[in-house]
C-alpha cells in the first residue's frame, strides 16, 4: 500500500540456499503489479517481495515481505533396498529422494519389532528443499529375517500432511555353506591313472576357490561338476594321502568343506595256511585257511575275495575258515586272489594237496586153535621195526 499518487515498482525473488548462506537476489526489472492485483504463478519455495515508492521530490519509500509457497504434497522415494532384496552383513545402506518435506522419520518394522512405535531415525529440514534431495543412513539389522523399512516425509508448514513409502527385504548375515560329497574324507577308492571326481554343494551367490594339496585349481568350474582331481601318476607300492579344499565367500565372509583321500598303488597280500601246499590227506573235507596283508588299510580295505578249485572256471563261495566238502581222490588245487578297494589286485596264490585212499592195516593173529590167520580192518596198522613188519595187538 502506498500513496497512490506516486509510482510503485515491485520486485521479487526466490530465496536460494547456498554454502554462504541464504541467497536472494532481486532483478532490475520490476514486476508490473499494482496494489490489489494478484502476484504470477509461483512454483514452491520461499520468496522475497520489495516495493519501492518514489515521490516528486524524489525521495524513496521500501518495504520488504518474505512468504513461502507449499502447495505441493511431500514426495519421498526408496532407491535402496528394492523389493525383494537380500542384505547382508547385518547393516541396511539406506539411500532416498525427498522433496517438500520439513521432517523425515524412518521405521524398521522385522523379527525383533514386529510393531515400531519409534523412528530409528529422524531428520528436520530447515529450511525446506526446493528441490528433491537424496540422504543416506546406515541402519543395523540385529537379526536376519524379513524387514520391512518405511520413510515417511512430513511437510508441517504445508496443509498436505506426509507422505510416505516402504520397502520389504531379507536381511541374511550367515555365512555361505558349502559341502563336499565327493570324495569322503578318508576315501582309498583310488590309484593311479584312474579320474577321481570332486562334487560338492553350495550357497548361490558364492565365489569359490578349489585348492587341491594347497594349489589353488584354476580351472576348476563349480557349475561344471565334477571336477577331475586326477589322474595321479606314483610308483606301483605306494601309498599317497592327497588334500582337497573347497572354500565359498560371500559379502558376509567364508567358509569351507575339506577332505582327505588315498591314492593307493600298494596291492594286498595274501597266503594260504590250509590246505598246505604239498600235503595229503585222506578226508574228503579240508578247512579253507588264509591270510591277507593289505599295507594300505589294514584290512578293512579288501572288498572282493576269489577262491577257486581246479579249474578256472570252477568259482567256489567258501571263505577264510569255510570248509571245502564232497573232494574226490586224487590231486587239488585252490587259489585264492583279493582286491582291495582301490582295484588292487593280489598275486593269485595257490596250493595243491592230494586226498588219498584210507589205508588198510592187517593183523596176523593165533587163535590157539586153528593156527595162525590173517584179520583185515580199519584201525589195524603195521609198525615197522629195524626193517620188518610187527603188528599191534587188538585193543
């Protein structure tokens, strides 16, 4: 308002924050309004109004107004996480975009407070933004499970209230998991020359490292399992423990599965006590008895035993202990052949024996009455003394 007899000029400005300060600067042109009228559109913000009023004396009159426009509703946008996200190592890098908002709170909705009746973060803005602006916050997440996190941007000068967003997540912080199935640790199921495949299980979204006996295997695929571990090449007669590690990480840190597997070249040993080599007997049963030596695995590796009789085709299911029945006279041979888990074969070992005829023994009695007679039987045998024959008296 003003003398209406003198000239009025108005001029505006939109006030600007900068790292100096508040920053308003009037242009030279006024704006062309007279007391009453209405001022141009105006987009939000703050604002500075002067009019200056001259006399024709030339004297000047100012005044100054500063007001705010807010007819926009707060914006707020969640940038990260997006839905269906997995955070990991128990922290949220909280990132969003607010516009027109005088406070900012944020909830944390998940396992340990499945109903958050406080912010775990607050922002005042002052003065309000003009323009979208981006923040970040570091949020901890004390559990793994689903969260929930909600920005609400709240304009408390502005008739519109708050507006506000949610995003729902997985928060995981463990550790990724990895298991070799094969080899077993312990595992002796190989010799030289023969592949030996490593298989293992995994956490998804893993790197993995493959180190066999400390090298790391840089070709190793874990998506192109198995993974040949060999062939190994060592000399017939030895025995060679290997090492197989498999190692996963992920943004949460790493874990592994190892095992320990035998290449085994040394062939069991084997020796028949019964029957003895060279012997004869006058059964028609003898007791299957053997030894086997396997250097390897103390015996606890052999999984195969062959016994056969006579002829090579002639496979017998009697084992160290069994008896051997229904033998007919004459001579017999039985081999015995083991192999050990690795496919080692022992030396076919064999012993031949003969059964023969039971002898039959004669007695010369003198019955007193009818002279000397012969008596044939069982039992009965001669006893060679210096040379000759004698007899045993009938018992």
């Amino acid at each position: 308002s003003g003398q209406s007899e003198f000239g009025v000029s108005v001029f505006l400005c939109q006030v600007e924050q900068t790292e100096a300060g508040s920053v308003c600067e009037y242009g030279t042109e006024p704006l062309g309004v007279e007391p009453g009228s209405n001022l141009p559109p105006l987009a939000d913000g703050n604002y500075k109004l002067r009019a200056d009023i001259e006399d024709d004396a030339g004297f000047t009159g100012t005044d100054e107004s500063t007001f705010s426009i807010n007819v926009v509703a707060p914006f707020v946008e969640i940038r990260n996480p997006e839905n269906d996200d997995v955070v990991t190592r128990g922290r949220l890098n909280l990132r969003y975009r607010v516009h027109d908002a005088s406070d900012i709170e944020i909830y944390l909705e998940g396992p340990s407070n499945p109903n958050p009746a406080e912010p775990v973060v607050t922002r005042v803005i002052d003065p309000v933004e003009p323009r979208p602006r981006t923040y970040e916050d570091s949020i901890d997440l004390p559990v793994d499970g689903e969260h929930t996190i909600t920005v609400r941007a709240i304009d408390r000068n502005g008739p519109h209230g708050s507006a506000e967003v949610s995003v729902t997540f997985t928060a995981d912080s463990s550790l990724p998991g990895v298991v070799i199935t094969s080899p077993n640790d312990n595992d002796r199921n190989f010799r030289s020359g023969v592949d030996i495949p490593l298989t293992f299980t995994y956490s998804e979204d893993a790197t993995v490292v493959v180190a066999l006996d400390g090298q790391v295997l840089v070709d190793a695929d874990p998506a192109n399992q198995p993974i040949n571990l060999g062939p190994f090449d060592q000399p017939t007669g030895t025995v060679t423990a290997h090492h197989v590690k498999v190692t996963v990480t992920n943004d949460n840190g790493s874990s592994s599965d190892e095992a320990t597997f035998i290449v085994d070249d040394s062939p069991p040993q084997v020796e028949i006590l019964s029957p003895a080599d060279g012997s004869e007997t006058t059964s028609t049963t003898v007791t299957l008895s053997y030894t086997v030596n396997d250097p390897s695995n103390s015996n606890e590796g052999i999984t195969s035993v062959t016994v056969i009789l006579d002829r090579p085709d002639n496979e017998i299911s009697q084992r160290n202990g069994d008896s051997i029945t229904g033998l007919s006279l004459g001579e017999h041979t039985v081999t015995v052949q083991v192999t050990d888990l690795a496919g080692n074969e022992s030396d076919v070992v064999s012993a031949t024996f003969t059964v023969i005829e039971e002898p039959v023994c004669i007695d010369r009695l003198h019955d007193g009455r009818h002279g000397i007679g012969e008596h044939k039987g069982k039992g009965h045998c001669k006893e060679r003394r210096g040379g000759r024959a004698s007899t045993s008296p009938r018992n």
